[in-house]
C-alpha cells in the first residue's frame, strides 16, 4: 500500500517532530479560534453562542479496510463523519482536534497522505484542525476525532422534538455507501484469490464514492436556514434509516409511518443492489454510512420547501402507541427495527 522508493521512518522524527511536521502549514480561518496547535490547550471563543462538540473513533479492521480504502479519503473521511454530528445538531463546526494511534508499518510518507486528506476536508469545510495527540499502537490504525462547533440556543435541533403529525424529510439518497461498500469487499476478495486481475469497478464511481468520501451536508443546514425551517428533530444516517428513525420516535416518545415507494434511492444502487442479490430498500434502511441528514418538519413549513428536489418527504410522525411502522409499495406493513451497522458485532475485514 505505501509503494514509495523511499520511506521515512517516524521514530527518526519523535512525537513533537511528527507534530509539528504535520500542522506547521496550518492556516486558521475562524475568528473562534483564538490558539490552534502549538500550545498545552486551544483556546476558543464563541462569545454568546452555545457550544457543540462531539466525538468519534474509527479503528482498522472494524470501521475501515486499508485493502481498498486510499489514506486521503480515509482522512477526508474521518474528519467530515464528526462534521456530520455538528450539523446534525442544527449547527455550525469550527474547529476539530485530531488523535493518531498507528504501529511502526506506516511511513511518514503514509500518515502524510491521511493527514492531506483530514486537511482537505477542514479547508473545505471551513474548519481549523487546532490540536490533537499521536501515539504508537500494537492495534492498526486508530483516528479519533473531536468536532467543536457552536449555534444559538434557539437554533439547536435535538431529536427528542418530534410531534404528531410532523413531516419526516432526509436529505439525497441513501443505500449507495452500503452498495458501494458490497462492491468493494467483492473485489477485494476477486483480487485475493487473483492479484493480476484488476477491480471492476467501471460505471460505479458513485457508490465507490459514497463509501469511501461520504459528504457532511452543511448545505441542507444552510438551505433549510434559508427558507426558515427549524427542524422539529434532527440526526444523521450513519446507521441506517431504521436505526435513526428510531432514535428519534423514541427519544421523542412517538412512533411514525414511512412509505417505501419514497425512500430515495439512486438508481446506480438499486440496481447493484439487485447485482448483489440484495433488496435496495434494505440497504436503505440498514446499510448505514450515508451521512445524509433525516429530520422532522412541521406541516405548516411544507409548501417551504415542496420543491427542493434533494430532500424527501418520506413518512410523517404519530402517536407513540401506534408503533413505528414501515408501508411497502404493495401496501404490507412492517415493524421497523434497528438493525443497522453494529460497532460491536461488525468488522470490516
């Protein structure tokens, strides 16, 4: 993976030299960011704004494959996967802090390519990368990610607003990050068996895509701002729609009905999907990874936005006795029920 004719091994450079290897081209771009990188702690101010940060951990073998995942879209992606919680929040992310665990197999030249990729992501975003920590590991690659962001109180989106009869909306299609993922493994496993065979992945650019460089949507938080629309509830789709419906109709003690026949679903996936042997809905509902965006609106805000083509209207929320149900296009109804991508269960080998 790292075929270079040269390789620089990082031990020569120690910890605060790798640092400051990485970071020393880096330019801040928020007026919040007081102190980036170079001190004990960042120092930030988001003066009469609320704070937003979250966390997440991405590990080798169990998130990520290296076998077919290039290092700049692994860094591309991890950073825009905690972007995508801040926005999930109604919110705005402005800084982000970077931690790397990674064992002695991996060159400069190798942590240089993921952090070019976590780089490229920040500058397009608008996002100052302000601190961070490395370390060895004995475990593979492990990225851990801490977004920081910031909204007025009254802007903020959690998923416990939900009310009867609200409208439920996700942004862009979904499935395609699972699809594109089953793809992926495929070839993998065709090249395994036969290393002069190369990947066929010719015409599937867009589900390739939407697993190895999924995009946060900050343009659905601006749009949505735009035309005046506070979401009701707000999360997005790592997990798959099921699991994220339920987030929300639980946390906001509700139920919900969604229609299949309006799940959005592009028809690159749907039709590998049927190549795999799989249900395109099901990939849907369980796949995960889309990071698009599934909110709830008022009926009132509808005529708002009837007409923006990327969000779809797919269900709308009920009682909370009246369960959390899913009707096909024939017209059966199905209990929804979690049972996406699981952490603990699933490892990408």
């Amino acid at each position: 993976m790292f075929e270079q004719t040269e390789k620089t091994e990082i031990a020569n450079l120690g910890e605060f030299g790798l640092i400051h290897h990485l970071t020393q081209h880096i330019n801040i771009k928020n007026k919040s960011t007081l102190k980036g990188v170079g001190d004990d702690a960042a120092v930030l101010d988001f003066k009469n704004k609320k704070t937003l940060i979250s966390t997440d951990m991405l590990l080798e073998g169990i998130h990520f494959d290296l076998a077919f995942t290039p290092l700049k879209h692994l860094g591309y992606k991890a950073i825009q996967v905690n972007l995508s919680d801040i926005y999930a929040m109604n919110g705005i992310a402005s800084q982000v802090t970077v931690s790397l665990g990674f064992s002695s197999k991996f060159p400069l030249e190798a942590i240089e390519e993921l952090y070019a990729g976590m780089l490229l992501a920040c500058e397009k975003f608008n996002v100052d990368l302000i601190g961070g920590d490395t370390t060895s590991s004995r475990q593979g690659l492990v990225i851990s990610i801490t977004s920081i962001g910031y909204a007025d109180e009254k802007d903020i989106c959690y998923r416990n607003g939900a009310e009867e009869g609200d409208l439920i909306c996700v942004s862009g299609d979904l499935g395609g990050a699972y699809v594109g993922l089953q793809l992926l493994e495929r070839e993998k496993q065709v090249f395994l068996t036969n290393p002069k065979i190369q990947p066929d992945l010719e015409g599937k650019d867009y589900i390739v895509e939407r697993q190895l460089k999924p995009e946060a949507r900050i343009d659905i938080v601006d749009l949505l701002a735009k035309m005046k629309i506070k979401p009701t509830a707000m999360i997005d789709v790592s997990d798959g729609l099921a699991s994220e419906i339920l987030h929300i109709t639980r946390q906001s003690k509700k139920g919900c009905k969604i229609y299949e026949e309006k799940i959005p679903l592009d028809p690159m996936t749907a039709d590998t999907a049927r190549e795999f042997g799989l249900d395109p809905t099901v990939c849907a509902l369980n796949g995960g990874e889309d990071y698009e965006l599934l909110f709830t609106i008022k009926q009132a805000d509808y005529d708002k936005m009837k007409h923006d083509v990327d969000i779809s209207i797919i269900g709308y929320i009920t009682e909370e006795s009246a369960g959390n149900y899913l009707i096909t296009k024939s017209g059966n109804i199905h209990e929804i029920k979690a049972q996406g991508w699981n952490a603990f269960t699933s490892t990408k080998s």
